[in-house]
C-alpha cells in the first residue's frame, strides 16, 4: 500500500519525506527437495515499497540426509541496513540448518540473491554410525517414516516441530533425524531468522492436537476486471479437537463483484469443500464456498478465487433498466444499466453478514428474472455467517451499526503496521460511530491503544494528531467520528497514522528503557538515546474510558526536561489520560485484577470470558485467581473471584474434585506477585474439555441448579455409572461471594460428599448441606431470609422523583447474618446517578442506618439511605422515596459567575469533554475526582465533576463506608492525587445493559469476544 494518498487526505502532506520509494524483489518459497538438486535456483516478482523501506534477503535451508527443506522471502522491510550474513544454527552429523540474511538500501532490487550457492558448501557427509532412526521432513505429518543410518556421531533422534511464522509463511514443519546430542534444540536458541520467528516443540502429545488455522475476516468490493483476486492470512491456533474453517462468498452484479472472506479455527464437524452458485444470473448473482477440515495444520488454504468464479454466459441485452449499485455504503442517486436478457424484474435491498468477525451491510441494486425478496433463496446461514435479507425501506431516521471493541498491545515497533478486526454494535437513534487509536512509542518498543463504538459527539473528519514526535519517546493520535453509512469508523490498521519518525543518530545520553503494564525493573535496561534527547523520562501513563483502564510504567528519552509526555493531553477521542512522574517504580504495592461473579449458564456456550476491573493492594499483598466450576448435565455454574491477598503465591493449579459420572466440580487457584494485574485468568478454557461422549444409563434423576429453590425441577435421564441422585447446598463463602446454591444431579455413590471433602477453594470457604430443611428452606431460629439484588439508574430527574428499587431475588443468610438495603444517590444538576444494594450481611450493631448527607445544594447533591435489620425480608424498600422524602428541599438561586464542568459516570470517566454550567451563586469552586465504591455486589468507580458549596476539598470527609459499601475518595485535593485507582469493570465491545456491571457482581461477562483481534500480517488482494 503507498501511504502517500492517504497522509494527503488526512493533511499530513508537510510530514512526506522527499525520498524516493525503493523497488524490491518480492516472493515467499517453500519445498522440500532432495539435497543431490542443489543448488536450487529461483526467480520471484517485484514490489514498489513504502517510503523509508529496505529490501530484505532471507534463505534458510534445513538439511536432513537426503532430504531439504528450503524457505525463501524477499520483501520490503522496515529493518536496518544489514550486510549479508551467513549463518550456521547447526552443522551435523546429522541435522544442520544455514541462513542467509541481508537487508539493503543502496539501489533498487538490491534484494538480487537467486540461488542456493550463496549459503556456501552443505557439511561434508561423515561415515555411517551404527545409530537408526526415522527420517522425515514434512508440513503434513509423519506416519511410517522409513528409518536411516545416522551419520557417525550421532547419539539420538530428534522428534519435533518446527512454527515458522512470518507475514506470508504459516508453516509447521514435522522434523524426525539424527543429532549428536538430546533435547529439544535443534535451533541452538535461536528464536528468528530476519522476519522469520521460529518456534520448536518436541512435547507432541497424544490424543488429539490442537490445530493451526489459517485466520482472516475480510470484505471488499471490486470490479471484476480485478479478478482473479488472492489474499495471505493471519493464523490462530485452535482449542484441541477444533478444526479449520474457510467461507467465501462471492456476488456478482454488473461489472462490480462483493466478496466476504472468514477463515479460522471452528468446533463444527468436517465438510468437504463445497461450492454452491446460490443465484446463477441472469443479473444479480452468488457463488459461495465451505470447507471444514481436520487433517493438517492450515488445511483452509484457500487464497484465490480462481477455481470459484467463472463469468456467467454471455447474453444479449434486454429491454429492462434498472438502478446499479453494490455497496458497503449506500446507494444515492445510483447509474441505471441495461439488465441482460431474461431479466424481468428491478432488485433493491440489503443483505447483512454477520459472524467470525464479519459485520457488513451491503446494498444492492440490479437486474434480476423474477420478484421478490429472496436474493439468497431462503439461505439463513453460510458457514459460521448469518445472513439477513431486507427489502423493506424504512422512513425516519434510522439507528446507525458500528464497529465496536477496545483492546491494548504491547508490540514491536518492527511488526508495524499492525492489522485488527473488531466486534459491532446498534447505536441509539442520533448518535454516530467513533474510532481512536493511540500510539506511543519507545525505542524498539510500542503500546498501541484502540477503541471503536457509538458516541453521541459531533461527527469530525480523520484526525492524525502528532503529540510528541521525538526524539526519543514520540505518541500519535487518530480519532473519528462518522455518521454517513453504517460501520464509517472502518479504520483497521495503523497505516492512516504514518509512519515512525525517522531515525537520527546517537546521540551522548543514555537513559533507561522501559514500556510496560506490569512494572519496570529496578535496573531497567539502558538504551543510546537519539541526537537531540536531553532528558531521561520516567513516569506513569493513566489511561481510562470506554472500557479501557491501564497504568502504563514509561521510561525512555526526551527532548526536553519535566512531566510532560503528552504536551498538555487530557482526552484523546473518548478516553481519558494522566500522567504521573512521582510514582515509585520499586517496592511499589501491586494492582490486581478485581471483582467476583456466580452465574449459570449451558455448556454449549463454554468456553467463557470475562473483564475485570482492577484494585490497588496494600504492599506486600499479591493478586489471587480463583474459579470454580460445576457441571450438571447441560449446566455449568461458574464461581470466580478475583482481588488482593495475604496468602503466599502459589503456581496456577487445576483442582478436579469430582469427574462425574453426571455431577463433576472442577476449580482453578492461583496466587501471584510476579507484576501487576498478574492475576490474568480471563476464560474457562484451562478449566474444561468437552467431556467424553458416555452413554446413558437407566436411572433417572431432578436436575437443578439454583440459588432460590428447586421446586418441581425437570428429570434427566443420567449417564451410565450413575447409581444416586444428589440432593444439597453447597454454602460458598469468601471473596466477596456469599451464596447458597441448590444443587440436584447425578452420582455414581450416595452419601453428601459432592466436594470429596473439600472445604475450602483459594479464599472462599465450601460447605456442603444434605438435611431436609436446608433443601426446603425451612431454615432454623439463627438465619433469615433476604431479598437480594443491586440496581444503577443513570438518569435525569432522580432526585425530585421517586425511581422503583424492588428485588424478587432472596438468599438465605448465614447464621448471625442479618439483612441490609444501601442507596446512594449522586445528582450534579443534569445527571443524576442512583446506586443500590440489599441482601445480607455480618452484625453491624454499630452502624443502625439512616440518612447521611455528603453535600447539599445550592452545589451537588450527594446523600445515601441504609438500613440494617434482623427479620425475615425487612430490607423491603420499594422505591427511592425512603431517601427523598427525608431530603431538604432548599429554593435554588439563581446562577452566580462560577462556571465548572459537570459529569456523573458509572462506566467510564469524565474529561475535558464534560459540559460546563453556571454555578448557582453560594458555590465557592469546582470539584473534580473518583468515589470507589466495593461491597454489595458493586464494584466500580464513579466518577464525578460538579459545583461545590462546601469549601473541603472532598466530598466525603473521612468517610469509609456508605451502608454496605466501603468507600474510597478519589479527588484533586486528596493527598496523593489520583494514586489507588480501583477501576471500574467495563466489558468488550458489545452494547450491554448498565446493569451487567451490577448483577454480574464486579466483572462483565463477554460471551461473545467483540474486541480486537491483533495481527501484524497485512491482507492484502
């Protein structure tokens, strides 16, 4: 791609270096060949590169007795000069592996090397030993390989594999030969050849292999003098027992042709390629293909059209016109075409492409042989892509669909530019799609930020924002905000924001270099800064909004002394960044991943995936991860806790205290203190398999799974084992979870000994109760029941009128325990936020409830309602009015000469973007800070912009608690600022109900992954 035209459209023309593009050589090879055929020669294509590109020579050949394999890529790149290198990885007996590197600027196709002959003479062969062992060079696998005599000294065979991995080469290479030593390392270390990452492995396992699949997501709309059309790809490697999947459509209309192309990993069941000409034409037609395939790595290795489209016959114009068009945007004013023969009818309407990354919209206007709606002919589905069909205009403004996710990557400045693909989203009526990216830059090293959905913000043209250009550290911005067409913020790679700036000599500084999430090292490697860097910089890069939150430790060079990475930055698009350079990067108290979750679901929707928000640790404290999982026929129940901990670390361990037949628990536990957020577990994958396929047995059993009761439960026809069906409450307690959960199934024994005896999983306390009056709640004198649930409600109005706060959900306390209900409302004038919580909760004879006022007006309004009682459901409160009604209603004044941003956010934080007011006169100044809030079933950051009366600094005073909530300010005149961030949990990038946070008891759970998905292979056509 030559970024000229695209720096132009987005005003960058001043940046364009007055250097010429260089010509390269460019081609991928790979074979496998017998040894007596070398030297091997070749010949491949040419490229024009982008401006500042080298051409790149690389030659690796592995020789294994009479066989070779030989890798051959020449390209543009964006490495340094480096003269032409040969090397040995190893020279036998046995084995050996050569490779020639070079990367040059100095004339066009100066990437000339054409034959074997430049990696010298291959070892000369030795006499034979008396060691056998079988030989096998081979991409697709080694089953009875013949055997060889090894060279004399060898003393072992090597059994292996081995990933090359670059832009155009996705290969596993099955390696069995003679080596003069054990071990796995074949490679002698070495992790890449030039663009070429290397990966061995010998650890084959038995049973089924977890695949390697091509993977890509791709639509485009082309002329069909374009064709045929090729494509390279991504890979992904796939859960064991997935295969490989490929689906292609093809529509033809006119002179223009629409292609949708997904390929990856997939569970579905094998299909033998298939292509099928869903609408032959006259006019409008369709080609599609399918392969699911099991029998190799990157069996989906479909990369042209060639062998799919064919053009339609010829035929003589008929006297029908029609409207053309074929278009990911929309269709004004389209050209009329003379419709081909047999065309009776004009087709207008929209087909929508969803699945496997695929989000498009695509209208279409032709010429077709009859009426209706049915272009696809009743198809609903095309591989793993759902298609919808509508031909029904709608008048009025419509709802605009938009790219959605957010994710952050920590890369190499040499994988530039990288590629992604994102999940989409319904906006609501009048708002527009948004896309920022971040770029920051360090050395070697780069953090690249992204985020795509709806906005409410005015729409604005492609912005590419220079906030520091080096030397040393430089950030780059892009942010848009569209509402022309569906899926307008279409950006998908870092193209659009040019290129690094160019590299300047060494200068005399040295400063240390770090780009991390987790923590710099204490003695963190130097680097030679660029001519011109003054100044070493260390500092802390807060990054938070639209789901984002992140510390970013960032050491490197600058040109300039202080704290001033971002040149005075406070927003970029929607999120949120600060910067920090009195943190301390040693001895300093971790940050974990936060929140806790109980929920059920089918095991047809495992594996899971989750967010969490994160906490600061006391020092001295770890982060823990703990997951329990229960299945019970088609059902799993999911525990997870995630926060800080006293206990000792503790390697991640996999617990299976019950593997069925029919009710199994499985659990994972983790301690850890190796940097922050190290707490990572984000699926149920490392917990579970698909269970082997048993057959049923006779006896049959209820099946419940329930946190309420178990009346009437369905029955299930148990696997053949099972002798008894269960019946208990398993009682979890710890990590903020606090559940009884009725559970009936079945067992292959009798007996109360679901956990085998376990009692406790990391932090949370099990015990498990068979007794008849726990299963019909006849609960004794020391428990009670109460009504549980949490509530937000981000609105206007909310505190004048009365908001509903009434729960159908009870939980069955533990003894001593008693019932508690918590509201907070926060109103800044034209925002209103309500928080609530009921359930249970330990004595609290200190703390009887009641009504607390924060701040009052004529300034923001901040007040709570808590009650604590001890019978069965009195936490009965079924409106906001328990608050309200006992609130002063003072006469507001009118505007006085303060003007202050005003925000109240639950999901996100508020920026230099907030909207300003007039204070009401008696307001001295302007507040601007974060109220953590943990307990209840909340935990989040709310944070707030708004009109004091008081002249404190905060809001709270020395306030710790709100009724169930333990409370943590967070504001501009605290000491230490904005340190002890505990974030608010935001999920991916699928549009949810504010209340996932809530009820999803502090993290959002992501069924559907709509983030990125990071490549650095372009895919071009």
């Amino acid at each position: 791609m030559n970024l000229t035209p695209v720096l132009i459209l987005l005003g960058v023309t001043a940046l364009l270096p007055c250097v010429p593009a260089l010509s390269c050589h460019r081609g991928v090879i790979e074979a496998v060949r017998n040894a007596s055929e070398l030297p091997l020669e070749w010949k491949t294509g040419v490229k024009t590169c982008e401006v500042g590109e080298g051409c790149q020579d690389l030659v690796m050949l592995l020789e294994n007795g009479p066989l070779i394999n030989l890798v051959i890529i020449k390209d543009c790149v964006k490495a340094e000069d480096q003269e032409p290198r040969v090397s040995w990885l190893r020279t036998g007996p046995g084995l050996s592996i050569v490779s020639y590197t070079r990367v040059c600027r100095h004339s066009d196709f100066c990437n000339d090397v054409s034959s074997t002959e430049v990696l010298g003479d291959l070892p000369s062969p030795t006499v034979p030993g008396t060691l056998r062992c079988p030989l096998c060079l081979s991409k697709d696998g080694c089953e009875d390989t013949p055997q060889q005599v090894c060279p004399a000294g060898s003393s072992h065979c090597y059994n292996g594999v081995l990933r090359l991995r670059e832009a155009d080469v996705t290969t596993n290479l099955r390696v069995q030969g003679c080596m003069p030593q054990p071990d796995c390392n074949l490679l002698n270390g070495t992790k890449a050849i030039g663009t070429l990452d290397l990966r061995e492995n010998c650890e084959l396992p038995l049973g089924p292999q977890a695949l390697d699949c091509n993977s890509v997501a791709l639509d485009t709309v082309r002329n069909v003098s374009d064709l045929h059309l090729r494509w390279t790809t991504g890979w992904s490697t796939c859960e064991a027992g997935q295969g490989c999947q490929e689906t292609l459509i093809l529509i033809q209309n006119g002179q223009e042709l629409h292609m949708v192309l997904t390929k990856g990993c997939t569970s579905d069941a094998d299909r033998e390629p298939r292509i099928t000409r869903q609408r032959t034409g006259p006019g409008i037609s369709i080609t599609t293909y399918v392969h699911v395939c099991r029998h190799r790595d990157f069996c989906n290795d479909l990369s042209t059209t060639r062998n799919l489209w064919t053009p339609p016959p010829d035929t003589g114009p008929g006297t029908l016109s029609c409207p053309h068009c074929l278009s990911t945007r929309g269709c004004e004013n389209p050209p009329q075409q003379v419709c081909p023969e047999g065309s009776s009818h004009c087709y207008n309407g929209v087909l929508r492409f969803r699945g496997e990354d695929i989000a498009v919209n695509l209208r279409v206007q032709g010429c077709m042989p009859q009426s209706g709606c049915n272009l696809l002919d009743g198809t609903k589905a095309i591989g793993p892509i759902l298609v919808r069909e509508n031909c029904s205009p709608q008048s009025g403004a419509q709802p605009l669909e938009c790219r959605s996710g957010q994710t952050e990557a920590l890369r190499k400045v040499s994988s530039l530019p990288l590629d992604w693909t994102t999940g989409w989203q319904t906006c609501k009526i009048g708002e527009g799609c948004q896309e920022t990216v971040l770029l920051l830059l360090n050395g070697p090293d780069l953090h690249l930020v992204l985020s795509k959905g709806c906005t409410a913000n005015e729409d604005h043209k492609p912005r590419v924002t220079r906030h520091r250009t080096g030397p040393g550290l430089s950030i780059i911005s892009y942010t848009h905000v569209c509402r022309h067409w569906d899926f307008c913020n279409d950006l998908s790679s870092t193209h659009a924001l040019g290129v690094p700036p160019p590299a300047t000599g060494p200068g005399n500084l040295s400063c240390p270099l770090c780009l991390s999430k987790d923590g710099c090292p204490q003695n963190a490697p130097e680097q030679v800064c660029p001519a011109g860097s003054t100044h070493c910089y260390r500092g802390l890069l807060s990054i938070r909004g639209r789901g984002l939150t992140s510390e970013l430790k960032v050491q490197g060079c600058m040109s300039q002394p202080g704290c001033n990475l971002l040149n005075g930055t406070q927003t970029i698009g929607p999120i949120g960044v600060h910067e920090d350079c009195n943190f301390q990067l040693a001895a300093e108290a971790l940050k974990c991943q936060h929140g806790y979750l109980e929920i059920t679901r089918d095991v047809s929707q495992l594996p899971l995936q989750w967010t969490a928000g994160q906490t600061t640790c006391d020092v001295g404290e770890g982060c823990q991860d703990t997951l329990m999982m229960i299945e019970n026929g088609e059902q799993v129940y999911l525990a997870l806790t995630k926060g800080c901990t006293s206990t000792e670390d503790q390697e991640a361990k996999v617990t299976e205290h019950r593997t069925g037949p029919g009710l199994s628990v499985t659990s994972y536990t983790r301690v850890c203190r190796r940097g922050d957020l190290c707490n990572d577990l984000s699926t149920t994958a490392p917990l579970w398999a698909p269970p082997p396929a048993t057959a049923l047995g006779t006896l049959r059993c209820p099946l419940c799974f329930s946190k309420d009761d178990c009346e009437n439960p369905p029955q299930q026809v148990c696997p053949a084992g099972s002798t008894h069906c269960y019946k208990g409450v398993l009682r979890l307690r710890g990590g903020e979870i606090t559940s009884n959960l009725k559970v009936q199934g079945c067992m292959p024994q009798p007996g109360c000994n679901l956990l085998n005896g376990t009692q406790k999983i990391g932090p949370v306390d099990v015990r498990e109760d068979c007794s008849p009056r726990i299963s019909e709640r006849d609960v004794g004198k020391n428990t009670m029941t109460c009504y549980k649930g949490a509530m937000l409600r981000l609105g206007i109005g909310f505190a004048k009128e009365a908001v509903e706060w009434s729960v159908s959900a009870t939980q069955v306390c533990e003894p001593e325990e008693i019932c508690q209900e918590t509201l907070l409302l926060v109103d800044v004038g034209p925002r209103t936020l309500l928080i609530g919580s009921k359930g249970c909760t330990g004595p609290r004879a200190q703390d009887k409830g009641g009504i607390s006022i924060f701040s009052s007006p004529p300034g923001m309004l901040v007040a709570s309602y808590s009650r604590f009682c001890s019978s069965n459901l009195c936490n009965e409160a079924s409106d906001s009015n328990v608050l309200l009604s006992r609130l002063p209603r003072p006469t507001v004044p009118p505007p006085g000469e303060l003007q202050c941003p005003v925000c109240v956010e639950f999901f996100g934080s508020c920026s230099r973007s907030s909207s300003s007011v007039s204070c009401p006169q008696g307001t001295s100044h302007c507040y601007k800070g974060d109220i953590v809030l943990q307990g209840g079933g909340v935990s989040s950051t709310v944070s707030l912009q708004g009109c004091m009366l008081s002249p404190a600094k905060t809001l709270l005073g020395d306030s710790k608690t709100i009724g169930i909530f333990s409370v943590k300010e967070l504001s501009e005149g605290t000491k230490g600022g904005y340190d002890g961030y505990d974030e608010n949990p935001l999920g991916g990038g699928a549009s949810a109900s504010p209340l996932t946070g809530l009820l999803g008891l502090g993290l959002c759970l992501a069924l559907c992954l709509t983030g990125f998905v990071l490549s650095a292979e372009p895919i071009p056509l």
